[in-house]
C-alpha cells in the first residue's frame, strides 16, 4: 500500500491548480470529459512480463476530485469472493504532464486517485489465477479466473479490466494485441482489426462495464468449431494442453444438446451468437475448480484434461446445457440484487433454489424430456441428487441460505442449489404438470414471468414468491413457504408417488470409489482435510478389501492422497479393469491399516426409483406429462 507523502501532495496540488476544469477551457484540454468518451483500454498478449499482462486504461477527463479504482471483490453468478484486485501489481497513476501521481490502495480491490481532474491514465500488471490454485491463496473459481501462458490466454475480463467506482455505466474501447495467427474467439462486438508486423490488435467495443465482466473472451492454441443448432450461431473453442480434445470431436454432442435445448425453451427469445469456451486443465500449477460461469452469450467451462471423451461428452452436456439455461435465469429473470449488482459490496438474492436450482433441474429434465437421454437415466440422476443432498444441511432455509451465502454456515451448503435446489423445481414441476392437466410447467412459468419482467426489468425480491403463487396454484404456495422458505425437509416420496414411482433398494454395479459420476464413497472432513470413507454403505470390492466405513485414505496404490490431489488420483478410476491391482494404507482408530486386492466388479445396494406395476392410469398420464412424450412407453 502507497501513502501519501506530504511532499507528494504538494506536487500533485501543485498540478491540480493549473489544470483546466471548466467547460470552455476543455478547447486546449488534451481530453474530452469522462462523460464524452469511451474509456479506452489495452491489453498486449505478444508482451507477457514474468507471467504478468499489461493493462492500460485512458478515461477521459475527471470532474471530481477524488476517484476510486477498483476490480471487482465478487463477480456475478459466482456466489464467493474473488478478490481480483489482489491479483494486480504495480498499479501507477500518469497525469496530463506525465507524471507519477499519488495512488493509495485503500482495500484489496480499491486504489483511491486523489486530484483526479489531472488523471490521464493508469496501468497495472495483473498475475493469473490458474497458476496458483490449490496455494494456500483463495482463488476464483476457474471459471471466472485467468491464465496467461504461451500457449493460451482465458480473459475473464473482469480479472484484468476494472472500473471507475460509480462510473460502471461508461463504455468501454479494448484493444487486444496477439500474434498473427492466434486462434482466438470473443462474443464483445469488434470494431476495427490492425495487423502491425508479426501482430494484430483488435479493437472490442463494451457498452457498461457488466458487458466487460459478461463477455469472456480465449486467445491461444484452440480448436474451433463454427455451426448453426436451433437458429444460434455456436462458437466453441476447446484448449487441450495433451491435444487429446478437439473441438470437432464434440461437435455433434454439443449440435445435439443445443438443438434439443431449443426445442425445450421454445419460443422464449435467447441469443443469436453463443460462444463456448472449453479449458482442459493439466491440473499441475493449472485450474483446479471445474465446472462453468454463465454470461448472456457465452460459457467458460473448466474441466480435467486427463478425462475419455465419453465422461467428456456427458460433462458438456450437462455442464454447457446449466449454463445455456442461466439465459432464462437469472440473466433474465431476476431481482434487483442481481440487476444492481455491486462488484465490490453486493446484497445477494433470496432466490438461488430459481436462479441455480431450477437452472440445474432444466438441464437434466430437457434430456429425457427431449429423448436424449432414457427415463431411468433420469430418474437416476434424481436419485444420486437426493444421495448428495443427504450428506448437506436439509433443515437450512434456501432462502436464508441464498441471502447469506458467502458467509458460514451458508457458504458450505452452497452446492445444495444444484442437488436440493434441482429437487426443490422438481417437485413444483410435478405440481404444476398435476394442477394444469398438463398444460402448464416450470418452463410455461418462466416464459409468463420473463415476458413480465425481462432482462431490463428486475422482480422485487422479497415480492416474486406471493408473485408466482398468485399466478400458478395454492399447492405451488404451500411448498415455497413449507420447503423453500421454510425449514421442513421434502418428502420425495409423496411427489414420486403422483407419477408412480417409488424408491428401493437395489444391487447396482458402481466403481471402487465412486456409486456414479458424482457421487463419491468417500467424503472430506472440512476441518482436518482427510479423505474418509463415507457411513453411508460401501461397495463389494471395499468391504472384501477389508474397509470399514470412517476409515481415513492415506494413500492409493503408493500414492498419498490429499484434498488437492484427490481428483486427479481418484478420477482415473473410472477407467480400471477388474483383473487391476489395488493397494490403501487407512488410518483407523489412529493406526495404519494396509489393505490390498484387486479392482473386481464393485457393486451396493443403492436406491432406485422403479416405475410401479399396478401405477393407475392417472399417475402414467402424470408422469407422461412430466417426462414429454419423447420418451413415453404407452
Ligand atoms: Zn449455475
């Protein structure tokens, strides 16, 4: 942090003096006002500084005396603190003679410009978050991070561009300068390219800087594929450090998934251009935090490098299908938490069971619904949801919880939106199907509700629960107030009994550590870091081993596990073969215990959803309305 020195400002008080202010001395001003032009920014690529970028930013002239620069502390749809403004150095303040001006940093995203009529410009290095991830350093989620490297460039803008404290309404000129020849992609509309020598700098035209922290862009050493799928231009860009993925290899996955969301939103107005960007990451000094950040025109999505292109094809899926669905919410439904966001002190939503949960219940419904994917797929991934959701707080207010979600004890029941939030929609999707008769939905609501509010207009936050039961039915009322609102934990069964289903045990072949994609054998103990092996039930290859449930995993086939390295050893179990050797040392009652055999065919007794035999006639026509005739077995 920089202080201002007494004799420091005297100079700049000097400076301020002969400075012109008024309008009609603006004829020999070297600049227009703040108000009269965009705020003119670059980035150069082909000069990275000790794994630093440079970027300058030119407002124009300053009426006031003091203003504050800042990078964002939170970005939108992240849910948690980023602290961008840490990962910037060297942070220098010129005035209109040149010189040096005196800066304070007066809070980890905040530099204070004092004397501000005579700020020309300012520059800073910004380090990237990849790096570091899985330091002791807290780091964005990937997603919303950076990298700089030779090879590829994620530009979350927000990470590099920052913004004039009550100034976030200015627009914004970026230039991008990167070696001739670098693929590349950004949905910000382009204003001009140059081509200098072995460089080419484009410029990209941001209307406010929402539209800077909306709008990633991905320079490097990408594969890409251009195409049309349900009337949207898609844009997908895929850095693989292995060159092992390429974009066309997922081509016809993602054509498929897009086409079919289309079909499911219908005709509910979404975007013309959609951009993908996909980043494997090596996870060695690389992203640790996989999974995506939705914009209004694009997704950055994060994923291990090491995966199969099988596990890669149902991530996409399920991962870009979540982030394409962010467009109904809540980039156009939402409160005025989420319109007027503060980058730098936010009030957050009571609505995250909306925002993320019915997100997440649209992007595994639309696949059977749309015949991608088989019923008992589905109901499977029902099922694994309210396996996970057991393990988190299920007396915990959604509402309360989405309120104060960056604190404790919400923060750590955050995933609950995906699992128990996915439910939560669930349940009123039956409801309204059931009320209806079939002609209305969860989707059939967002459509009335965005037609009402939009992405110009917010909801009023504390208002849009009463809202949405008085547009739908009491029983939509009830359950908000009793299971969203309120602290009562769902009983699945009765909803699953409306469509005749109901939940049994059932022996199911699983993998060593894992019952199926996301649902592990093994939990964290968040406060010691150990791995251990969940109460819940082991497998038939743990139990022969000689596990017991509470064991602590100390290493795997040599290799001492922790909580940074458990994904990349754990993850490769989904590729061995029974005939494979498997050796653990645990830790139980505080003694080492070593236990060894081979992989086998694991299976446990796990809960399933069965359509029941004697189901009326009734709770079929229910459950065909539900699950979409695309996949009806009349
Ligand atoms: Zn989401």
């Amino acid at each position: 942090m920089k202080r201002l020195s007494i004799l420091g400002l005297f100079v700049v008080v000097a400076l301020a003096a002969c400075s012109p202010k008024t309008g009609d001395m603006l004829g020999d001003a070297p600049e227009p006002a703040f108000d009269q032009k965009p705020i003119e920014t670059a980035i150069d690529l082909t000069n990275v500084n000790e794994d630093r970028l440079l970027v300058q930013l030119d407002p124009g002239m300053f009426s006031q005396d003091t203003v504050l620069f800042r990078l964002p502390r939170v970005v939108q749809g992240t849910y948690a603190i980023s602290d961008f403004g840490t990962f910037a150095e060297g942070f220098k303040a010129y005035s209109y003679t040149g010189a040096e001006m005196n800066v304070a940093k007066t809070d980890s995203n905040t530099w204070t410009i004092p004397n501000a009529q005579n700020l020309d410009r300012i520059e800073y290095y910004v380090n990237d978050t990849f790096d570091i991830e899985g330091t002791d350093k807290a780091t964005p989620f990937s997603p919303s991070g950076t990298n700089i490297s030779d090879d590829v460039f994620v530009l979350n803008l927000h990470g590099f561009v920052g913004y004039f404290e009550g100034r976030e309404d200015r627009s914004y000129q970026i230039d991008v300068t990167s070696p001739l020849g670098m693929n590349y992609s950004s949905a910000l509309a382009q204003l001009s390219a140059d081509t200098t020598g072995q460089s080419v700098s484009i410029t990209y035209q941001a209307d406010r800087y929402f539209d800077v922290t909306d709008n990633p862009m991905m320079y490097g050493n990408l594969t890409q594929e251009r195409f049309e799928a349900g009337g949207i231009e898609i844009v997908f860009s895929v850095y693989s450090p292995s060159g092992n993925h390429t974009a066309s290899q997922y081509r016809d996955v993602v054509y498929e998934m897009m086409q079919a969301q289309s079909e499911y939103i219908g005709e509910l107005a979404t975007t013309d251009r959609y951009d993908i960007f996909l980043y494997l990451s090596t996870q060695q000094q690389d992203a640790q935090g996989f999974g995506a950040l939705e914009h209004q025109t694009s997704t950055v999505m994060t994923y291990p490098d090491v995966v199969n292109q099988a596990m890669l094809s149902e991530a996409l899926v399920d991962v870009v299908a979540h982030e394409f669905f962010h467009i109904i919410t809540p980039l156009s439904v939402h409160s005025e938490d989420v319109h007027y966001f503060d980058y730098n002190d936010p009030t957050f939503s009571k609505h995250l069971w909306m925002y993320e949960g019915l997100t997440e219940y649209f992007a595994s419904h639309f696949q059977v619904y749309e015949g991608l994917q088989d019923r008992q797929a589905f109901y499977d991934k029902m099922v694994g949801k309210i396996q996970t959701a057991a393990g988190l707080d299920d007396e915990m207010s959604f509402t309360v919880m989405s309120e104060n979600v960056i604190d404790e004890p919400y923060a750590s029941n955050y995933y609950n939106v995906y699992m128990k939030g996915a439910l939560i929609n669930m349940c009123l999707d039956i409801i309204m199907r059931e009320q209806s008769e079939g002609q209305r939905s969860m989707m059939s609501l967002m459509h009335e509700l965005s037609e009402k509010y939009g992405k110009d207009k917010p909801f009023e936050d504390d208002a849009i629960m009463d809202e949405i039961t008085a547009m739908t039915y009491p029983e939509i009322g009830d359950f908000l107030q009793t299971h969203v609102a309120g602290t009562t934990p769902i009983d699945y069964q009765v909803y699953f009994n409306k469509v005749g289903l109901s939940m049994e045990e059932v022996e199911t072949p699983v993998t060593v550590f894992f019952r199926d994609q996301q649902t592990p054998f093994i939990n964290v103990n968040q406060e010691t870091g150990e791995l251990y092996f969940m109460d819940s039930g082991l497998n038939t290859t743990l139990i022969e081993l000689g596990v017991e449930p509470g064991d602590i995993i100390k290493s795997v086939n040599g290799t001492e596990l922790s909580i940074r390295n458990a994904q990349a050893i754990l993850a490769p179990s989904f590729q061995w073969t029974p005939d494979m050797d498997l050796s653990m040392t645990l830790i139980r009652d505080g003694e080492e215990v070593e236990v060894s055999g081979k992989v086998g065919e694991p299976k446990a007794m796990s809960p399933k959803l069965i359509e029941m035999e004697d189901a009326t006639e009734e709770q079929i026509q229910l459950r065909n309305w539900w699950l979409g005739e695309n996949t009806s077995e009349q």
